[in-house]
C-alpha cells in the first residue's frame, strides 16, 4: 500500500506500550516513503518519544484531563490521515472511537479474543486477530504486513537520547555512587487498573539490598512509589541506596542508561531499561512474560508456576486474584531467586566479587 502517506499513531496509556512499537515505527518508516504523526495523551509517553527520527511529528494532548467536548474539538482539527494505528494492545472503546472519528481511510489494529464487541473494535476497518504466543513488540510488527510491508528484523525498543543527556546522568551517578556495581531498581508499577497488584513484596526487595553491602541501589519511582521507596531507604543496613524521585522520565532515562543492571516488577521502568540496552531481572506474578518480557536485551525472568498463572488479558477490566489465593504467584518469589538472576546477568558485563 505505497499510496498511503500520512499515518496517525494514536496514544497507548503506559510508557511500556509506547516503547514497544518503536521498532514497528522504524519499520513502517524505512518501508514507506510517508509522513508519521503520533499523538499521546501523557506527557512521559511523549517524553519517551521525544526525538524519535522515524516521527515526523509528535503531538501530546492529555484527553483525560481535557473533557470529552474539548478532546472532541482537538480530533475535528487535526489533519485528514490515509491510515490510522491502533497499536497493541489497545482493547478499549475509547481508542476504537479515536480512531474511528479521524476519518482515516483505513484504521489499523487487532481483534481481541476478550471483550472484543463489546470494546467495539469493529471500528477499525482493517484488522488481525490477537495471537496469544506473540510478544506485544511482534504484535505490532505484524499489523505493519496488513500494509504489504514484510517484516525480517524484530528491532529492538529505542528511546533516544542526546549525547548531553547521557552525559549529564553518567556525571550524575558517579557524584552519588563510588562503588563499581550501580543496580536500579523499580519497586512499582502503575495503580492503573489495580495494577498495583502486580509488585513483589516490598519487605523482599529491602532483604535483597541488605544482602548486598557491595553494590549500591539506585530505587526510581514518583510518589505512586513513594512509600516503598522510603520504607528501603530507612532501613537499609549498610547506605548502599540512592533514591531517584519525581525526575522526569528523560533524566530516568540517563541514570539507568549507567545501570551494570535493573530489578523491576513488570512495569514501565522494566520496559525503559531494555530500550537502553541495560539487562533487566524481571520479576513477573499475575502477567505473561511471553507477552511483554524485556524485549532485545538480556534479561531473566524470574516467576512461580502456579496452574493459575499467568491470568492477566487485556481489557479495561482492574487487574483481580481470580483464584482468591491473594497473588501468591508473586509473594511465593524468594529473595534467593532475584539474587541468583542478578549474578546471572552481572557476570555478563562485570567481573563480580560478592559473596
């Protein structure tokens, strides 16, 4: 379909989402000779995508905060678009109404095997099926073959950063740690639809960082993570953390960029490290690895196999235990299992001399 020009991305919600259709970006880009306008709706989605040499135009307008009259009259005024993208996942009527109401000749995006009627996804004109065994980041690679463009590369997820940025987060994290091993670590997730269900014991996290007097644990969050973030601080034996609070996700960026790893539950910040190449231990209870693992870096994936798990699907339905066992899969994680995947993965890039 080389005749089509113009391409409308439309919004995903999480800064994880947005960072995997980056290499369905670059594909479409390099594959047809058009111009790609991609909309957010939050301003670290937008952070994320901010300088991305395969968007020709990147427009952020927070509809949450806008109302529905106000967003309506924004969609009115936007350009007339040959395609527009609903990437993966995007299992809520409100993307499918987005997208109906630009007007674009073909609207792009899956069918879902849950709530697929009744998030009304028959308003895209030109659709494929969810495929369960496929990563999200080959998920969207496959809608780019609905436009004729065939696909040899997976890519790996980018966010770019300039070279002022990288250096200002490397002068950072040698003013904050002296010592050779610097770990980040996430102890949060989103509150978005109960996903807070989806974060390992915050006592767990402090056992780990105590039994590790020689690195130093960088802990990134806002205020969503506050709490737990200030629980490890307070109580870390040895002053081996550093607490990043509240920066934007570009200066998060930096720092991480300086990581020998990253320990996160599965959530954006997961998402972000793999993007700047930096190894990820990806603690994972009620979601599906196969789905969102670290994408392109190396990484480990450490779960409990309970018959339950994984249960997430996407949907607009809040994250819940359907097995009333309280999310064990995730409290049953020992603290050994994290720190066998850490060392797994240190020894890759350094040679480590603890314990």
């Amino acid at each position: 379909m080389k005749h089509l020009k113009k391409f409308l991305i439309l919004p995903l919600y999480g800064i994880g989402d947005t960072l995997m259709t980056t290499p369905a970006i670059e594909v479409l880009k390099k594959s047809i000779d058009c111009r790609i306008v991609n909309l957010c709706m939050f301003k670290s989605t937008y952070e994320v995508l901010k300088n991305n040499p395969f968007i020709d135009e990147l427009i952020y307008f927070p509809f949450l905060e806008k109302g529905v009259l106000n967003s309506l009259k924004f969609i009115f005024s936007l350009e007339k678009f040959d395609c527009s993208i609903n990437f993966y996942p995007s299992n809520r009527k409100q993307y499918n109404i987005l997208s109906f109401l630009t007007g674009a000749k073909i609207r792009l995006g899956h069918r879902y095997f849950k709530r697929d009627l009744m998030e009304l996804n028959f308003l895209k004109n030109k659709t494929l099926k969810e495929d369960p065994n496929l990563h999200n980041v080959e998920e969207n690679l496959r809608l780019l073959e609905l436009l004729g463009i065939r696909i040899t590369d997976t890519g790996k997820m980018k966010i770019y950063l300039k070279k002022e940025e990288i250096e200002q987060g490397k002068i950072l994290v040698k003013s904050m740690s002296e010592k050779d091993i610097k770990v980040g670590v996430h102890t949060g997730t989103s509150s978005f639809k109960g996903h807070r269900q989806k974060r390992w014991p915050v006592d767990k996290f402090l056992i780990l960082i105590n039994n590790l007097p020689e690195i130093d644990f960088f802990l990134f969050g806002t205020d969503e993570e506050k709490t737990e973030n200030d629980f490890i601080l307070n109580n870390a034996k040895y002053r081996n953390v550093i607490v990043i609070q509240n920066n934007s996700i570009r200066e998060v960026a930096s720092i991480i960029s300086h990581m020998n790893a990253f320990i996160s539950n599965d959530s954006g910040l997961m998402h972000l490290a793999a993007s700047l190449g930096v190894p990820v231990v990806a603690i994972f209870g009620p979601t599906n690895p196969a789905w969102v693992s670290p994408w392109g870096v190396k990484h480990k994936i450490v779960r409990t196999e309970l018959p339950c798990t994984p249960c997430f699907y996407y949907s607009p339905k809040p994250l819940k235990c359907n097995s009333n066992l309280d999310f064990q899969c995730l409290k049953d994680i020992e603290v050994n299992m994290v720190k066998d995947a850490l060392f797994e993965l240190l020894k890759y890039c350094i040679k480590i001399f603890i314990l």
